[in-house]
C-alpha cells in the first residue's frame, strides 16, 4: 500500500458546497435521513444506504454548510463471499472541519456497528494515522488483494510487503475476531498466522 495521496491540489471546499447545493434541491433529502450520534458538538451526522453502500453526511446547520462526507464503498476487488463483509471508506471534509474528529466519530460508528473496513491500496499521511488510531481500540490485520480474493497477512508485516499496491489494512468492526472473520469469507490465511 502507498502513503502518498495529497489532497491538496483538490478544492474539498468547493466538492462539498456543490454536493450540499444538489442535496438541497432534492426537497432537503438530509433531514428525511436516519441520524446517528457521535461527540461532536454543532454537527449533525446522516446516513443512508444504497445498494450495499452507506453514505454519511456531516452537516453544519449554523452555517448552513455540509462539511463533509464519508462512502463506505463496496470492495469490487474482492469475490461474492467477502463482499457482504467489508467496506472501503473514503471521506472529503472541507478544510475548515479538518483535524475535528470527523472522520475518526464516522469510521468509529461503522466500526461500532459491527461493519468490517478495508483501506484503498493508496492513503494520504493523515488517513494512515486515522487508521492507526482506530487499531487501538479496533483489531487491525494487513490483508493482500489479489485474484478476488482477501488473504490475511497478519498484524505486522515486512516493509517490501507493506509498499505492495496489493496490500491494505482490515479493522475488525466489534463482534469480530480474525478467527470468525476468516470463516466467514473463506479468505486465505498466510502460513504463520495464528487465528484467537
């Protein structure tokens, strides 16, 4: 996997104020939503599903803004057993609602709810360190793509393996252990991984 996205060149700001405005002429589709709770103070968190997706909205209703959102992706690399199982999040949130714990209160509800999550084969420095703070509270495996199919690496890997596009990391949402993760997808276990 690559530690080498920068968003910088992108314009969230403007991504997400176009998103809201199309939202907005949907007849205030946001308000029509589920909320979920988090900690964070001033926000309002909305979600739906769509086709085996879930979209999360972080609203600012003082500003009238939406400052950003999250989709938990299906993982198209993956075969028909695996995919009921994972998610790929990826998250825009505008620069002024950065650093906040956005993203971490959002993945932490997925997690929460027993949804398992899949990195993309590429992360930018500050979606590494979401990561590694959720391994604290969240078992965090490395898992190689490759041929449809997941095969689990272990918690810790060589640093060869870990710069391969193939590799990604797994957190395990709660109700989880690798033991039953693994039986449930069928997926492929490296030789010196030990299932608790």
């Amino acid at each position: 996997m690559r530690i080498d996205v920068d968003l910088h060149h992108r314009d969230l700001d403007a991504e997400l104020s176009a998103l809201h405005a199309r939202v907005r002429e949907r007849a205030a589709v946001l308000h029509d939503l589920p909320s979920m709770a988090t900690r964070i103070p001033g926000l309002v968190f909305r979600y739906r599903e769509a086709d085996g997706e879930f979209f999360v909205y972080a609203e600012d209703p003082s500003h009238d803004a939406l400052a950003g959102c999250t989709v938990f992706n299906r993982v198209l690399e993956v075969d028909r057993r695996t995919d009921p199982y994972i998610r790929s999040p990826h998250s825009r949130y505008a620069e002024a609602y950065q650093r906040k714990g956005l993203a971490t209160a959002v993945y932490g509800w997925a997690l929460g709810i027993g949804m398992c999550l899949v990195s993309g084969p590429r992360q930018s420095p500050g979606a590494h360190r979401l990561w590694m703070g959720l391994s604290s509270s969240y078992e965090l495996v490395f898992v190689q793509v490759r041929d449809k199919r997941l095969r689990i690496m272990g918690p810790a890997i060589e640093p060869a393996t870990f710069d391969a596009f193939e590799t990604r990391m797994l957190l395990l949402g709660t109700g989880w252990t690798l033991q039953r993760f693994a039986a449930a997808t069928q997926c492929e276990l490296a030789g010196d991984v030990a299932l608790t």
